[in-house]
C-alpha cells in the first residue's frame, strides 16, 4: 500500500522555523522526483518545490525560494522541507507528492496545479504562522 504522511507541521510565529517530514513506503521512493506543495484556506494548489530522483536537483516557487530548502533522504524513504522566516503568507496545508519527473519552475509556471499532475500524495500537515 502506497502512503506518504507528511509530519513536522504547527503553530510558529513569523519569523520562526519549521521542518517538515514526509516518510514514504509501498513504492520504490529513490525512483521518483518529489514535490512539495500548499493549499491556503479557500485557494488553490501551489507548487512549493521540487527535488529529483537523486536529490541533485531542486526549485522553488517564487515566494518561497531563498527560505524553504527541500532534500530526500532515500536510504530513509523521507522528504523533508525546511522553511525559515516564515510569514502569515505561508500559512497552508503542506502535501508531499510524488511525479514520474522533475519538473522545475519553467514546467510549473503558468501552469495549474492539480492532483492530476501527482501519482502519489499524502494527507498533508497544517502550517499556522501567527503572532
């Protein structure tokens, strides 16, 4: 059985840290590119980051990149996002989701983000970043 639970998620004030976790089982993990993305209450999907196979490649949307870092550990099957200077803005459910390539920001920008584009997708965890 396929699952990827993502953990790490909480309450933090702007400013802070966090480190998020997605552990993988029931499917080869090292041979998938991973993905992070985020829902805010009562918007869409939003890409986040994309890490390849290898962990050699990574990218990050416009309004994360220079404070969210993303790496996999694929002898541990787990993906990890660690996000510092966090602001309300960042306040969303957080998905660890696998695709069958690495897509960067040119695959992701203008284009929608939707369930569709995953294979595998996890349960998600809740990021609140509030004084």
């Amino acid at each position: 059985q396929v699952q990827l639970v993502e953990s790490g998620g909480g309450l933090v004030q702007p400013g802070g840290s966090l480190r998020l976790s997605c552990a993988a089982s029931g499917f080869d993990f090292s041979k998938w590119s991973m993905y992070w993305v985020r829902q805010a209450r009562g918007k869409g999907l939003e890409w986040v980051s994309s890490i390849d196979r290898r962990g050699s490649l990574t990218d990050y949307g416009d309004s994360v990149r220079g404070r969210f870092t993303t790496s996999r550990d694929n002898a541990e099957k787990t993906l990890y996002l660690q996000m510092n200077s966090l602001n309300p803005e960042d306040t969303a459910v957080y998905y660890c989701a696998s695709k069958n390539g690495y897509g960067n920001r040119n695959f992701w920008t203008g284009r929608a983000v939707t369930w569709n584009n995953f294979t595998h997708r996890g349960l998600g965890t809740q990021v609140t970043v509030s004084s």
